[in-house]
C-alpha cells in the first residue's frame, strides 16, 4: 500500500525588488505568488512605500526551520553579498 502525504507544505524563501528604487526585500511564506500580490497590493507595511516589486529569487524547503535559517542568512551581509554574486 502506498501513502500519499496531500499535506505537505512547503516554504518559500522569497527576494523582491523594488522597481522603484531598486531595492531588495527578503521574506518567507507558504505561498510565494500570494505573499508577492498581498506586497504589490500594499497589505504590507514594510513594502507599501516601495511598489511595485518583482519576485527575482526564490528558494523552496519542506522545514520551516531550514526555511527560516535561509532567510536569516540572506538578511546577512553575507547574504547580501551572496545574492549580490548572483545579480539578485
């Protein structure tokens, strides 16, 4: 018998860009395209001033809290540098 498992959730890393002044924003969520529409919309504070942004990275992982250390890296400086590397 084979079991399926329909209720896995996996997170996402995200990285937008500000088309308006070219900065960066890094963030986590369950579901990257609702989270990037919810910034667009400006339900986000932090954001609101910086519309519109455009997701240019993101990396997906089954843990939460290996999610969680990939953000935390990526606010970094080595982080920065790490993403900088790679034109994000």
């Amino acid at each position: 018998m084979v079991l399926s498992n329909t209720n896995v959730v996996a997170y996402c890393v995200y990285v937008l860009r500000s088309a308006s002044d070219g900065k960066r924003y890094v963030g986590l969520s369950s579901d990257a395209s609702k989270r990037l529409r919810e910034h667009n919309a400006g339900k986000v504070r932090s954001t609101r001033s910086r519309r519109p942004l455009v997701l240019v990275y993101q990396e997906t992982s089954e843990s939460l809290a290996e999610a969680r250390e990939l953000e935390k890296y990526f606010k970094t400086a080595a982080g920065r540098r790490y993403l900088e590397s790679r034109g994000f």
